[in-house]
C-alpha cells in the first residue's frame, strides 16, 4: 500500500467554474483512498502553465491525469500532447456559476456540452484522449481507480466490492418500485 501514499492522479480543470463539477471525481478518489493533487491550468489563459504542469505530472510520477474542460476544451487534449501519462477527458457542459439574484439564468453552453465532449474526444491519430460522457466525473474518478488496479492488485478487490453495492443498490430500489407501485415511487424519489 505504501505507493498510494502519494498523489498518483492529477486532477486539472480550465477554470474555477468547472469546480463543482470536477469535484465528482475527488470524491470517488477519496473514496478509494487514493491521493490526487488538485488544480487548475487553464490551456488558453496560462498555455505556458500548461507545459509546465506537463512537467510537473511526469516529475511527481502521477499514473493518470483526470482533465475538465468546457466549452473549446482544448485543456485534456493539449495535456495528452505534452505527456506520456494517461489523460481521462471530463466534457463540462459550461458555465457553473451560481446564478445570482440579479441574473437567475444559469449559464450554459450554447450547445449544450456537446462543443466540450467532441473538442476532448476528436483527437487526432497519435495522440488519444479517453472520454467520458458530458460532466460525468465520478466516472472518470473510477476510470482512473480501474488503470491504478492494475498497478495495486488491492484496488482489484475495491472495485468488486464497489460493484457489489451497485448491483445490491439496484435491486433495493426496485422492490421498493415494486412493493409502492411507479406513480407512488416517483412521488416519494422525487419529492
Ligand atoms: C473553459 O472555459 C473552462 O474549462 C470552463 O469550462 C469554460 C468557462 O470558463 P469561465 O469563463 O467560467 O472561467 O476554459
């Protein structure tokens, strides 16, 4: 266990704004207890950075970099050019501000994640990014744990366990569908 001491995934986002949506991934990390160093490097506002951070992935030995970008999300594609290690893509369907009292519009893109998703997953030949679906970091979080497994046979056992409690959590929720009928099982899912 002694290597998972360490961080071995790099999480990055191209803004703040991205945050909540990236922190998905943070979660199922700790849930595994696996260390991640956190930041944000932004391809477009700090390009520079962007190679730096390239550097820093490689110099701190990081397995696998998680990277979320939205809109022209440059950020996963322009990491995997720079470094060898792994690069997950997290597709964010922009903005995330809060809405303010003054303007109550979330702010979203214009087409509606799809921009982010085919900017990380339309790499060209030789240099691939693995994508998960718009704004789906919990599953680039698992994605990341399954590479770690092959290294750390005790993930092996984490992940089975993690798809026992799914498989059981499924079951669960369908006998209460079962037992309460659809129309009252919404009302009370829902409510
Ligand atoms: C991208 O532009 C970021 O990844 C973010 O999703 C989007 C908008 O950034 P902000 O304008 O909210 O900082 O680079």
């Amino acid at each position: 266990m002694s290597n998972l001491k360490k961080p071995l995934v790099g999480i990055i986002m191209g803004s703040s704004s991205d945050s909540r949506i990236m922190k998905g991934a943070a979660e199922i990390l700790d849930q595994f207890k696996i260390k991640h160093e956190d930041q944000i490097v932004s391809a477009h506002r700090t390009p520079t950075r962007l190679s730096e951070y390239a550097e820093h992935a490689e110099k701190m030995g990081f397995r696998v970099i998680i990277a979320g970008a939205g809109g022209a999300a440059h950020l996963p594609g322009m990491i995997a050019s720079h470094t060898i290690i792994p690069v997950i893509g997290v597709p964010i369907l922009v903005y995330n501000d809060k809405p303010t009292k003054k303007n109550n519009n979330s702010k979203f893109s214009a087409f509606g994640g799809l921009d982010s998703l085919l900017s990380i997953s339309e790499m060209p030949t030789g240099s691939p990014v693995v994508t998960v679906g718009v704004n789906k970091s919990s599953n680039a979080g698992i994605y990341a744990v399954k590479i770690l497994a092959n290294e750390f046979p005790e993930l092996k056992i984490k992940l089975k366990r993690h798809k026992i409690i799914q498989h059981k959590s499924v079951l669960k929720e369908s006998e209460e569908m079962k037992k309460q009928g659809l129309s009252k099982f919404v009302k009370k899912k829902f409510k």
